[in-house]
C-alpha cells in the first residue's frame, strides 16, 4: 500500500513561505555569529610604588584566544621542562661550589688563626731587620 500525500494549492504556499523564512532567519544567524573586527585602543604605562606613571609609547597590543595561547604553551612545556632541569642543576652544582669555597675558607682561617697564635716565624738571617736598622737606612736617603 502507498500511501499519497497530497497539499492543497493555499497548504503548499504556506509551507514554502515557512521553508523561506526559515531559510532567511538561518542565513542571518549564521552570518550573525562571525565575530566582528575590533578596534581596542588605549595607553599602556607602568605605575610605581611610588604611585608614578611611566607612559609607554609605541606599543603593539595584540587579544590572543585563550585557545590558542593554551595551544602554544602545550607546545612549549617540553622545552620548559628541560630548560628548568638544566637551571635546578646549574644552581645544585652552584650550591656544591659555594660549599667547597666556605670549606676551603675556613680551614685558611684555621691556619692563619694558629700561625698567628703560635708566631711560629722562621726569617732567615739575611732578611732580618730590626726596626732601628730600617730608620737608620731610611733616614740616610
């Protein structure tokens, strides 16, 4: 069994004015949800704890999608990550560094503190000068 459907002559006008309009209501939509081009226009300064203002002069302002910076910084996060482990090792071996140097400097001072304590001084006879011996040949000059 077929089934027929048949419209009246008034029934088939006012289904295509409805297709039509519904047409029309859809193409404006769609060309409604474009985003529109923007102008964003302003100053950029920098304000100091001081409260002053420092106005920058020639600067480019550019609005990102989040979408897109998110992207971006995905891309990146490896590069990061290994840039952050190079400066962690960097600071670690720094850090070794800067051990060995206060441990080398206090063993110095240790020395220098027995030395001085202990005056332990060996001249030899050739260098020994005792203070009138200096004056005498300073004041000869």
């Amino acid at each position: 069994m077929a089934f027929e459907f048949h419209l009246l002559e008034s029934e088939t006008m006012k289904m295509k004015i409805i297709i039509a309009l519904a047409a029309t209501v859809g193409i404006l939509g769609l060309a409604g949800c474009k985003p529109k081009a923007t102008t964003v226009s302003g100053q950029v300064f920098i304000v100091t704890k001081g409260a002053e203002n420092f106005k920058l002069g020639d600067v480019e302002i550019l609005l990102v999608e989040k979408s897109q910076v998110t992207d971006f910084l995905q891309k990146k996060q490896p590069a990061i990550d290994l840039e952050m482990a190079s400066k962690r090792q960097e600071l670690t071996n720094a850090e070794q560094e800067v051990a060995t140097a206060l441990g080398n400097a206090d063993k110095a001072q240790a020395n220098f503190d027995w030395f001085t304590a202990n005056k332990t001084w060996i001249i030899p006879q050739q260098l020994r000068i005792t203070w009138r011996t200096f004056c005498q040949s300073s004041s000869k000059k």
